[in-house]
C-alpha cells in the first residue's frame, strides 16, 4: 500500500476527530493543521482543542480520547 500524502493523513485524522468525537474545526483551523501538523500527538491534541477555543486541562477525559485517536493515527503515518 502506497502512503498517502501527510495533508490527506491530517485529513483523515481531522474527519474522526469530527464524527467521532464533535470537533469539526473551522475551515482556517483545518488548513493551518493540514499546512503545519504538529509533529507529536501532544502538540497535535492540545492544538485541536486550541481551535476549539477549549482548555485541555479542564477536559482530561476527552483530552485522552482525542490524544488516543491522534496517536492511533500518526503511528500509521509515514516518516520522513
């Protein structure tokens, strides 16, 4: 199986993020993602959440479950 490109792979991790869990970002929010993802799951959580306009300390619960989705997804992503 061929990789996908790293903006598809935001893409998809962004549309579970979306039906899964309700954060569907604003298209602006999604772009700067898919432009410049953040290299680790963290950065990566704490930034959806940021787009959200969300504190991530006053949600621990949900914070491990999108943690736990972004982290699912980019073990599966392609290194550089």
């Amino acid at each position: 199986m061929t990789p996908c490109d790293p903006r598809t792979e935001v893409r998809r991790l962004l549309y579970e993020l979306c039906v899964e869990l309700g954060f569907c970002l604003p298209d602006h929010e999604r772009r700067r993602l898919e432009d410049a993802p953040p290299p680790d799951a963290d950065r990566f959580t704490d930034a959806v959440f940021a787009a959200e306009g969300m504190d991530p300390g006053l949600h621990t619960r949900l914070r491990q479950q999108v943690r736990d989705t972004v982290s699912r997804h980019m073990s599966g992503w392609a290194r550089p």
